[in-house]
C-alpha cells in the first residue's frame, strides 16, 4: 500500500513586526477567533498525521492559547527566519511518520482543508521535491515572487528585498505555505545560509537549493482570495470584514433576518436559529446561542449567553454570560451579567442591572433597578428604583425575593435578607430583616406634615430682617 500520510508545520515564532505589537500575530484576534486558530482548525481538517506548531515569540501564551490533543510544539527560541524555523524543527522532523510535510505561515486564515489536500495530491502527482501554493495578486508588493523555468516548473522564490524592476512586475506570488518531501528536505536542510540581504535563513531559498540538485520544484495555484495573508492590521481589518459577512451570509441563508450585515457583529462559533431578526449595530460575541423567532434591536452586545426562543432584546443592552428564557424581554439599556438566569417570560427593562441572580418566571423588573446576587421569585415585580444592597464593604451577600412578592418602588433590601412568598413591601422601604409571607413590610419613618410651617417661616425671617440679613423691598 502507498503511504498517502502528511503532517503540519505551523511557523508562528515570529514577533509581528508590521503588527506593531508586543503580542504574537496568531493572538490577535478575528472575527471572534484567535488568528492562530483558523489555521490550527484548517490543518486539523486536512487530516494530517502529525501537527506542529513553532513557537518563539511568547512561547508560553502560544502554548497556553492552541494546546490541544494531537498538536506538538516545538520551540524557536531565537527566530532567524522561516527556514531556521524548519532548521530547529529537524528531531521531530526526524521521528515523524510521514513522507510529505506542509510548511504552513500561521497567518493565512482563509485557506481550506480541501485547498491543502489539493496541494499534497499534486505533490505526489508530479513526484515533486517541493510544491508551492502560489496566487496571483493584483498588487504583489511585499510577498515572494514566483520565478518559473517555464511550464509548471518553479527556479526560484525571489523576496521583495531582493527582486529585480522585472522580477517585481510577476504577479504570481508566493503564499508562504510549500509541501516538501521529507527525505530531500531533511537532506538539504543543513545548506541554508543566512548570508543574504535580509541576513535570515529564508524558507525560499530552498528552491534554488532544490533545483541545484535536479529535485523538481513545483506549483499549485490556489483559488482567489483564500490564500490571503495578514501581515498588519489593515489586512487584518479587511479579512475580518469577509470573515463577518461570510458568517452573516451562512446564516441568512439558513433563515436568519439581518436587516444591515456589514453592520453587524457576530463572532465565528456564534449559533442562530432561524426566523430571528437581528438589527444593526448588534454584536454578538462568543459562544453565544441564539433561538429562533427572537429580536434582537440595535445596539446591544451579547457574549457567551444562551437565549432561547422568542427573545427580545431592546436597544443598548449588554449581556455578558448570561441564560435568557423564552418570551423573555430585556432592555431597553439593561446590563445583565456574570451568570445571571433570567427565566420564561421575564421582564427587564430599562436600566436595570442584574448580575449573579436568577429572576422567576414572569417576575417583572421595569426601571432603575441593581439585582445582585438575588433570587426571584416567579411573577414577583420589583418596583422602580430598588436595589438590592448585596455589598456589605467585606463580603457579597445574598437576597432572596420568593414567588409573588410586591416590592414596593425605591426599596434599599440590605443583603442577607429574604422576603417571603406573597408579601408586600412599602414604597421607599429599607428592608434589613427578613419578612415573612403574606405580610407587609413598612421600613420607613412615618410622614409628617407641618401645616402652615411655610408661613411661619416668612414672618420669621422679616422679623429677623430677610434670608441675608436685609429688610425685603
Ligand atoms: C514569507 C515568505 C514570502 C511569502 C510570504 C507570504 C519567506 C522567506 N518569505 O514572507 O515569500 O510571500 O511569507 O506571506 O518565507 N516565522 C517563524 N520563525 C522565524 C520567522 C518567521 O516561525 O524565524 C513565522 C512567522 O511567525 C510567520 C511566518 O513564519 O507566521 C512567515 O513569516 P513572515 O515574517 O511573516 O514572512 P514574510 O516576510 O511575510
Ligand atoms: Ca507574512
């Protein structure tokens, strides 16, 4: 049986020096994802044997960020360039089982498993020593040109640094990403030099090495716009820009309404059932999940939440973390976070904090109101302006509000406390102990009126000669 096997080398050692940041690129993020991770996930698609990760730059993020099953790092500790980069990988090169290897750069989001399964059967079909993944780009300034001997054969890599004015008119170029034979490669390795204008082992310059040894070089033109690299953050910029209407274009299709597209947010792994309508300026971040039939209005941001079906969202809401029932609605200008459950067929409405409680099904709170670290009870209504003192200035403590209780406007309820099932609270009440059910709590001072004390105060004051002192005209 013929070994049909490859494994993955991904190169992300590098500092992102076009980036202009102390972060390695592949820890930037886009479109939801860490950089590095389109390229691990493609790889992992493809069906390698073996896949390693080069990492320099901030090794120990790197490794903390992409360690998965199956994914070897290997470290490179000074980078002095792509080839040197296969030049300390050469152990693991040694030990692994396949005969083709696909140098990959960490920084090609685009590209497809299919596109790199394509590039390893071309390799094994013209018996190549090594196969470039070119393209052709309408300006190539910057990348790698790819010089051919004619038909499909390729003499040289030729780096912007070091083109010629004709060199720098080919418009195929290269994508970073070269299939070798491993037995060749390995061989041939050791006469990388780094004697050159960029002073650095280059990658390409094994192309030349190659043809020096009658090894064939060959070819693959990959399909427009998937080898796409991104060397700073105008690139990244514009990739994320695909990336999101992509995204936003798989799921109208599978019947979700997005009034304005390029004007909406929604990360990678982010679920949508259909017949929801999502407005602009919406952003939807994380792992979020989203039901059908719910709307979601502009202005709000969503991370890492579940919401089940027929959810409204408001204006301007932020939800972080959070579990909305169905029928729910939120907002306008409602903050709910850090695990708050907020069950069927509640009611939030406008600025209303909740962080770290449950809110019972149907329980009501509509205006100007903090919920921390509270359970409430269904169908209970939280009048306007309460707030739950869960903060004692050492400890959080906790407020439990049971089934059917009125909260009367204004409410202070000094944590820990609970209110029991069906009880009334007055209006402007602080509540610091616990009410039991089917009660009403009144936790004020009683008005009092003084009739006629305005009066008195004027004949007071013209006695005395006026407010500051002078007689009034
Ligand atoms: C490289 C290619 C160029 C190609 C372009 C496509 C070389 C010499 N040039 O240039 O022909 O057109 O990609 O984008 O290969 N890296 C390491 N260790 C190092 C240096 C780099 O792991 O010592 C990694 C980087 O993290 C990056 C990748 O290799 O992921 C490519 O390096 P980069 O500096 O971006 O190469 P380019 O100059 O873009
Ligand atoms: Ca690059």
């Amino acid at each position: 049986m013929v070994h049909e096997g490859f494994s993955v080398l991904i190169l992300a050692a590098g500092k992102a020096t076009r980036f202009k940041s102390e972060r390695p690129k592949s820890l930037h993020a886009l479109a939801g994802r860490l950089l590095g991770e389109y390229v691990l996930r493609m790889a992992a698609d493809a069906g390698p044997e073996r896949v390693y990760m080069i990492v320099g730059h901030q090794a120990e993020e790197m490794r903390k960020a992409f360690a998965r099953p199956g994914l070897e790092f290997i470290e490179q500790k000074e980078q002095l360039g792509t080839g040197h980069a296969l030049i300390v990988s050469r152990p693991e090169l040694e030990r692994c089982p396949s005969d083709v290897l696909v140098a990959l750069v960490g920084d090609a989001p685009m590209l497809r498993p299919e596109t790199l399964r394509a590039l390893v059967a071309m390799h094994r079909r013209e018996r190549a020593g090594c196969t470039v993944l070119t393209t052709r780009l309408d300006n190539p300034t910057g990348y790698g040109r790819m010089v051919r001997a004619g038909g499909r054969r390729v003499r040289a890599i030729v780096e912007e640094k070091v083109a010629s004015a004709a060199q720098k008119k080919i418009h195929e170029i290269n994508t970073g990403i070269l299939c070798f034979s491993r037995a060749p490669l390995l061989a041939h390795l050791g006469e990388l030099s780094c004697e050159n204008a960029q002073k650095e082992y280059l990658l390409t310059d094994l192309v030349q090495i190659f043809n020096r040894h009658r090894l064939k070089v060959a070819a693959f033109e990959a399909p427009a716009g998937e080898a796409w690299v991104i060397n700073d953050r105008v690139e990244l910029a514009r990739v994320e820009k695909t990336l999101r209407l992509r995204k936003a274009e798989t799921l109208m299709k599978a019947g979700v309404t997005i009034t304005n597209p390029e004007a909406t947010y929604i990360d990678a792994d982010v679920q949508i059932a259909p017949d929801t309508v999502i407005e602009p300026g919406v952003s939807l971040r994380g792992r979020t999940r989203v039901g059908s039939g719910c709307r979601l209005e502009p202005y709000s941001t969503i991370a890492d939440s579940i919401l089940a079906d027929s959810v409204t969202v408001r204006p301007c809401c932020v939800i972080t973390n959070c579990e909305i029932g169905a029928g729910v609605t939120v907002g306008p200008f409602a903050h709910l976070r850090d695990g708050a459950v907020i069950e069927p067929a509640a009611h939030i409405g406008n600025f209303v904090e909740v962080k770290k409680s449950r809110i019972g099904k149907g329980a009501k709170a509509l205006h100007l109101t903090y919920l921390g670290d509270a359970t409430v009870g269904a169908r209970a209504n939280i009048g306007a302006g309460t707030i739950t003192c869960n903060y004692d200035g050492v400890k959080k403590n906790p407020t439990t509000i049971e089934d059917e209780v009125f909260i009367g406007s204004g409410n202070m309820l000094v944590a820990p406390v609970r209110v029991g099932k069906g009880s009334y609270t007055a209006a402007g009440s602080t509540i610091t102990e616990d009410v039991p059910p089917e009660s009403l709590a009144v936790g004020r001072a009683r008005q009092v009126n003084k009739e006629g004390w305005v009066r008195e105060r004027k004949k007071a004051q013209t006695s005395r000669g006026g407010p500051n002192g002078k007689s009034p005209p």
